[in-house]
C-alpha cells in the first residue's frame, strides 16, 4: 500500500459509527487502487473533475443527473439486488429512477391519472391486489404511481403538463385492491443532453427504455417495493438503457369491450386496455 493510501486511511480512523468508518475506508482503498491499476493521468483526472461537476450542476428539482447516472452505469440495480434479495413470493424491485416526484395528490380508487393530453387515445386501467406471503390482503397500503405521457416525457420534464399529470397516490381499499385509469405507457429515451448524454454517445450506447409505468409501494410493517410493471411486446425489454427489466415484472395488457361491469364503476364508456396485476409485499425484520 502507498503511504498517501495508509494515511488517508488514518485519517478516518477518529470515524464513530463503525459502519461509516468502514465503508469510507473500504472505498477510499479501492478508489486508490483502481487509480494506480490505470495509472490515472493528470488529463484524466482533470476530465473526470469537470464530468462530475457538470453532472453536479445539471442537478436541479426533478432532474437527478446523478441518479442518471448511477441507472446507467448499472450501480442502481447492483444495489438494488443486494438490498432486495429476491424470494418466489415478492415482487421483484427495480430502478427508482430519476423522475420521482413526492407530494402528488391522493386520489380515490379507480381515479384517472391522466390530467391532460390522451384523449384519443384508448384509456387504460390497471388493477389488482397489494398481498403478504400468504396471499392476504393488505389494506391501506400507499401506492404511488408515475409514467410517462403520450410524448415521452414526465411531468417535470415537460413544462406543458400540469405537475401531477400521470402522477398520484392511491390508497388500496377494504379488500386490499387498487385500480387506477391511465393511458399506455410508451417507451422512451432518457435525457441526453447532459453529461449521462455524453457518455452513452461516448461509449455508442442507445438511449432506450421499455415502456413501463413506476410504482413505489409501502405499508407499515412491511418493506418497501420500488418497482415498474414493463409492457409485454415492448422492443427494448432486451436492451434497457439502465439494466432494470425483470422477466416477472413484465406483463400483458387485454383489449375489453365496455360492458355493464366496468362502465358502472370506473365509468368507462369506451372499448380499453386492461392490465391486472397483484403486488406481493414481505414482512420486514
Ligand atoms: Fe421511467
């Protein structure tokens, strides 16, 4: 080891939280090892300061260049498969992504999230059940849902929707259910005209993700699910750009005929997609 490596490493000896310690030093190790194993030039450490202090500057309200940039490089999903070990009962998590937004309106089950735009096209309804290991129902849990419209983009990114457009928080219901309207989510490019853009041009990389709708799903006394629900038939679920798609979390859509069933109680008047899917949380502890 080189002695600036040792006395760095000194220097967070005085560190309380043994944990903070470690992982400070553990990094600080191989942060200095990766840089001899390349024998880092000078250009290059220069080049690396100004990519991350643009990446640093890019960061403003709903957009995290950052998280970006840590989705594309795959470090979002290697921590996310450490943390959330997967079992045959859960469903599995995925990315969080860049584009969450907190504070969007409760809305009532059923409700469309659509505030503006779609209205040509076919409404979408997505419904089933929040359940434990055992398939019991788990009632008031939170759900928040965001996706992209009809153009690509999220509310936050585009200035022409309204901030809770295609955003909500719902509850689910006495039976543990939850249904939200919608329109189909679209696949998408992320953001390329910031420093993750560079990269990816850089490395010849393509900018795609499968179409999907978000979910961040919580209850007390159970962990928390952050996850997508990705569109069957999609042409990039071989090829996401952040390396989030996991074979249970794609599903299919049906095509229904509006009939007494659904026009009654989501007031659907109108031939619509229909997506039913149950979301299986575990206990934490
Ligand atoms: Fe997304």
């Amino acid at each position: 080891m080189r002695p600036v490596t040792e006395s760095v490493l000194k220097s967070l000896d005085q560190i309380d939280s043994e944990r903070s310690k470690y992982v400070l030093q553990t990094l600080i190790k191989t942060l200095h090892q990766y840089i001899d194993e390349v024998q880092l030039t000078q250009t290059e450490w220069e080049t690396a300061i100004d990519f991350l202090t643009r990446t640093g500057h890019m960061c403003q309200g709903p957009r995290q260049e950052f998280i970006l940039l840590s989705d594309v490089l795959g470090i979002s999903m290697l921590v996310d498969e450490i943390n959330h070990s997967q079992n045959e009962q859960q469903t599995p998590s995925t990315v969080f992504g860049p584009f969450f937004v907190a504070g969007m309106p409760t809305r009532m089950y059923g409700e469309n999230i659509v505030e503006e735009g779609g209205d040509d096209l076919m409404p979408l309804l997505v419904q089933g059940n929040i359940l434990d290991h055992d398939g019991k129902p788990i009632v008031g849990a939170e759900i928040e849902v965001w996706q992209t419209a009809d153009n690509g983009m999220y509310s936050g990114q585009d200035s022409a929707q309204p901030p809770a457009n295609l955003r909500g928080k719902f509850f689910s219901n006495e039976q543990g259910a939850y249904a939200f309207k919608s329109i189909l989510p679209i696949s998408y490019q992320i953001p390329s005209d910031g420093t993750v853009g560079e990269l990816l041009n850089y490395a010849k990389r393509h900018f795609w993700r499968p179409a999907h709708i978000h979910f961040m799903i919580q209850a007390p006394g159970y962990q928390r699910l952050v996850t997508h629900l990705f569109i069957q038939g999609d042409e990039h679920l071989n090829g996401d750009a952040v390396f989030g798609v996991k074979e249970r979390l794609i599903v299919a859509y049906e095509t229904k005929l509006a009939d007494a069933n659904w026009t009654d109680f989501f007031e659907i008047k109108q031939p619509f997609h229909l997506i039913q899917y149950s979301f299986v949380l575990t206990k934490e502890g």
